[in-house]
C-alpha cells in the first residue's frame, strides 16, 4: 500500500497497529525520491539518518513510548539549520557548510519522532519566486515539468506534492510557502510573526521571515504546527501567546463567517481563469452561509514596493556576515582583505541575491534613507491599519494567492520586475505581521493548480486551518 497520499491520523493507527513499520514507510519514501530526482526538489538526501531515525521510532512504538508524530516523514527547506547537515541555502557561498546545532523547529519535530528524508531545494537565501536562483539548479513542477513551482520554497512544495514527503517545513519571507503551495496544488501556511521560533532560520530579513508549513491536508497542518509553535527563549522575536488545540477547529462550519473580499486582488493583472476558481470558492462560502464583504485595502499599490525596500535593505545587513572569515566560501588568490571580501561575495553570491544586497545597501544610504527605507516603513504601517480596519467586520480576507497559475521556467528570469509582480498578494500579509494560508481549489484549462488565499487576525492559525479544512472537503481539487 502507498502511503504518500494518505492523512497523517490514518497513517499513525497504522503505523502503531503494527500494519506498516516506520522503516518500511520511510522506504517507499526513499524509493519514490529516487524514482523522481528529475524534479531536483532535494539539495541533500538524509536517507541513513532517516532509516536510523525510523528503527528508532519503530523500538518506541514497541515499548508504547512513541512522539506525536511517529512515521511523518518530513522534508526541510534547506536554510534550516541541522546538527551535522549541509546547511546550503541554495548557495554557492554555504555550498559545504555543516550546521553545528539544530534550529529549534528541527529540535521540536525530532523529539515527537518525526522522521526526515532531506533538505530541499530553494531560491539562494529566500530570494526568488520561482526556484531558478538557485547554486543547484532549478526545481520542477510535477503538474508540467517545463514549468515553475514557485518559490523560493518550491523544493519543499513539489516533495509534498508529488508525494516525496507527507509534510515539509518552508520560510515565508513575502509569500515564500503561500505562492509555491498555488503554484504545486498543496496547503501553503505562514503563520502569525513570532509564532513559530526562528532560531536557526538562515535570516533573508529578520522582520519579515517566518517558518512555515506545506501539507496535503489541514489537519496534518495543524499536526505540525501544534509541535513548532510556542515562545522560544533563543528567539526573542518569539511569541509568549498561549498555542491552542489546533485540531480542535478543524470540524468548525463557515455558517455566519464574515469574509472580507479586497476589490484590489480582484482588477487589473488577475488571470481570468484563476479569478473564476477564485469567484467558485466564494460562492460555495456564501451558499454555505458564510457573509461576504467588499473590503478596500487602499495601500495595497505600494506593498510591493514597500516590501522590496524594507526586505532588500534587511538582507544587504544581514548578507554582510558572508565574508570569507568566519564560515563559508573563502575565495583563493586574493592579495589583501579588502580583494579577499570582494572576491568571496562575488564568486559565492548569484546575480539575484547580488542584486538585492545592492537595492538594500542603497535605500540604506545617507541620502537615501529618509526618501526610501523611511518611507516605506511608514507605508507599512498604513497596509498594517487597512488590515485593522477590514478586520472590525469580517473574520477573514479571501482571494487569489498569485495572479496567474505556474509560469515557465525561463520566462521570467531576466525580468526582475515580473517576477516580483508574482508576489503581489503575498506580501501584505508579512508586512502586517499575520498568518495567511493557501490551498488549491481548483485548476486552469491547462491543468495547473490556483491557489486560495485566506489571511486572519494575529494568532489565528486555529481559525485559519478550520475553513481550510472546511473548503478542502468541499472544493480541493487535488488530482
């Protein structure tokens, strides 16, 4: 029997019936991995690690003392740190980089057995929409091979959806997890700022990035995430807000819900089959007695541009630590400090990262500061209040997740501007500091997944995973 398709709560009375061992579940994992490697989804294989840690898992549940998440078989975006794993970032400048401590995400899933197969592939430190920037080639989407997954977490969106991994973590800096969850037809969540500990996430930019969670269903969502969330004392970003019983909203009804619709999301740049999908799971919201709502967020023109600023300019100060010093690439043949620094930062760092350390240091300069990084975090704060404000009479914010379904790889690569324009109903969401979440509901005549994006009040990820169970069962077209 596969398992690859099948929820985590079927799976584990499974697995602790005794009907399948975890060694023999992680096997057929390891097996469909190599059977697809043309999706070049994986950076490094743990498959010894993973057949240690699944004998491990198989003596506990003998001796009744199994974790939470005995036989998940996980994939990690591989800028997550792992205690004596290549910790890459999708970049030549960490190409051979050894973590030497787990983050505190890998520390929580291990402790309730969760047994990993690999660090995924991804857009050179979170940088990137597509998974082309990338020291190790691109990733390929399963529903079209020639086409993007999305990114930059798409190695950890195209595991779960061509079934190479039940569940995978991700980081959503400005849509990271949301937009590869549309593009690949999987659930995409990026929870509430400071609710899952980032001590051992890699920093694109410290105010924005957060660790996620891609998945088949909502409840194995909510089975994840109930083991990541909670404060972390080595995260002083980290949330002390009590963590709820996710499960527990996961049979709540849609009757008398209140749902915000953006008139932005809905004009000018939306795909017209993607609106169609979009425009079906509303009315079956509405026909199932949930109150739609037009809401106005009259900021969202500039959340882009705001973005690009106050996380390029993060970046370029956060980037500043790969120098050829202290870890990493250390470039030969350099005849003083200053030729030994360039020369590192230039052979170590694609063009994409290259050019958004030089957006950042730039809007960051004298001169340039008050016009620019200034400016932006006020915008921020205005994007922020439109949230508020929307948020006094509905629940929720529905629409698209990305404008158009997957786009080829190669199409948009030399257009930075396109590319960032993907990311165009991501990124407000970040900003504000909420959760948001994708799911697939439906696809395009060409058989590509649109994603639906649902965007809550501060801390409800409960609230969140419960519609999403509710239109899952409902609408999610996952063939």
């Amino acid at each position: 029997m596969e398992y690859e398709r099948i929820d985590f709560k079927t799976l584990r009375e499974d697995v602790i019936s005794g009907r399948i061992s975890c060694i023999d579940l992680t096997e057929q994992f390891i097996e469909k991995i190599d059977k697809h490697n043309d999706l070049n989804s994986f950076i490094s294989l743990l498959k010894e690690r993973a057949r240690e840690k699944a004998e491990e898992v198989d003596r506990k549940i003998a001796q009744g003392r199994a974790g939470r998440l005995a036989g998940m078989v996980m994939a990690i975006k591989d800028i997550i740190a792992m205690k004596g794993v290549r910790t890459t970032c999708g970049s030549k400048i960490l190409k051979n980089f050894v973590s030497p401590y787990d983050a505190t995400v890998i520390e929580r899933l291990e402790a309730e057995d969760a047994i990993f197969v690999g660090k995924t592939n991804m857009d050179e430190f979170g940088m990137g929409s597509s998974t082309e920037n990338s020291a190790f080639g691109p990733v390929r989407n399963p529903h079209d091979r020639e086409r993007t997954p999305g990114g930059s977490s798409g190695g950890s969106a195209v595991a779960v959806a061509a079934g190479l991994a039940m569940t995978a973590l991700g980081s959503d800096t400005g849509g990271s997890v949301r937009q590869p969850a549309a593009f690949t037809g999987v659930i995409g969540l990026r929870p509430t700022y400071g609710r899952v500990s980032r001590y051992g996430l890699v920093a694109f930019a410290s105010s924005l990035d957060q660790i996620g969670c891609f998945s088949n269903t909502a409840a194995d969502c909510a089975e994840v995430l109930q083991v990541i969330a909670g404060e972390d004392p080595r995260d002083s970003t980290s949330s002390d807000e009590p963590v709820p019983d996710y499960a527990s909203f996961l049979e709540r009804d849609v009757k008398g819900l209140k749902i915000g619709l953006p008139e932005e999301y809905f004009g000018k740049g939306l795909d017209d089959e993607v609106k169609a999908e979009i425009e079906k799971a509303v009315e079956k919201l509405e026909n199932s007695g949930a109150v739609i709502k037009k809401v106005s967020f009259p900021h969202s023109e500039y959340s882009i541009a705001s973005y690009y600023i106050i996380a390029t300019a993060e970046a370029s100060s956060n980037l500043a630590r790969y120098d050829g010093i202290r870890y990493g690439l250390r470039a030969e043949d350099a005849s003083d400090l200053l030729s030994m620094y360039t020369k590192t930062r230039s052979e170590g760092f694609g063009d994409e990262v290259k050019r958004r350390i030089m957006l950042g240091t730039y809007v960051l300069s004298a001169g340039y500061y008050d016009a620019y990084y200034l400016k932006a975090q006020k915008v921020r704060t205005l994007i922020k209040r439109d949230y508020e404000e929307a948020f006094k009479t509905c629940d929720f914010i529905v629409g698209p997740t990305t404008p158009t379904t997957a786009f080829k790889l190669g199409e948009k690569i030399d257009n930075p501007l396109s590319m960032y324009l993907s990311d165009i109903y991501t990124v407000s969401a970040p900003l504000a500091g909420l959760p948001a979440i994708s799911l697939p509901v439906g696809k395009d005549s060409r058989g590509l997944p649109v994603g639906l994006q649902i965007t809550g009040k501060p801390f409800s990820e409960g609230e969140l995973l419960g519609i999403t169970n509710w239109i899952e069962k409902e609408l999610a077209d996952r063939k």
